[in-house]
C-alpha cells in the first residue's frame, strides 16, 4: 500500500515555487548552476498578465520543467486594496523594476543567469502555447 502511495506522488507535479526575492534568489542560483525566470504582474488588474500565469505558468509542462532546471521570481504590482503587498515586498519589487523594468511594463518577463544578466525576453504576452515557452527556455538554458 505504501509503494502505491509514493508511486502516485511521484507522478503528481511538484508546483513550481515563485520568489518574491531577486537576490536571495540569485544566490541559490550561483550555487544550483540554474537560470532565473522574472515575471513582472499585474495579478488583479493586468488581462494579459492573468493570461500568461494561467495559461503557461499554471500548466504541468511549464511547472514541471520550472521545478527541475529553473528558479521563479515574480514581482507583482496588484491595484487593489485586498491585495495589497507588504512594505518590504513592494520594495523588492520596485527595485527589480527599476533594475530590470524601467518601462513598467506588464507582464514583462525575463530570463536572466546568476549573475542577473538577461538571456532573453518576453515583453507581454508570449505568442508561444506552453509547451512552444518551455522550448525555448530549453533552448537557452543549453546555450549559456
């Protein structure tokens, strides 16, 4: 019984963990040799950025690749006053945004090395289905 147990869990996926923290983020990077994934969100008020987390995010081909060869952060500016952040998360998130995204964009994602160098990114939502996001990110994590 017990086989059959952690049998079936090990098929389930495990959920891909998203960091509010760049640079405790960056460290576990440089010691795990992985890439960082950015994502810059309107979680409550951004259509597409909804879009992006429920169509690529929140599927088991991107959580499933993300939990074995990325790390996760996302910066997330909600507008409404249920929703709201933290002090210290919204100055997290507001200096990544002033390191990586000046423009303000949203969604606005990227992939960047230990080291924070950009690799490559995605500004709005992807054209790609997931399976096609997952591709690439394959793609560049073999390049580095």
């Amino acid at each position: 019984m017990r086989f059959i147990f952690f049998l079936l869990i090990g098929l389930i996926p495990t959920p891909a963990i998203w960091s509010g923290n760049f640079n405790e983020t960056a460290k576990i990077a440089k010691e795990s040799n992985k890439l960082i994934l950015i994502n810059f969100s309107g979680s409550d008020w951004c259509g597409p950025c909804i879009r992006l987390k429920n169509e690529i995010f929140a599927t088991e081909v991107f959580e499933k690749f993300a939990s074995e060869k990325l790390l996760l952060v996302r910066a997330d500016f909600p507008r409404q006053k249920k929703n709201k952040l933290p002090e210290t998360q919204v100055k997290l998130n507001e200096m990544l945004a002033e390191r990586y995204n000046k423009d303000g964009k949203f969604p606005f994602t990227l992939l960047v090395n230990s080291e924070g160098k950009i690799l490559k990114t995605w500004d709005g939502l992807p054209k790609e289905n997931a399976a096609q996001f997952v591709k690439q990110l394959e793609l560049l994590s073999q390049k580095r």
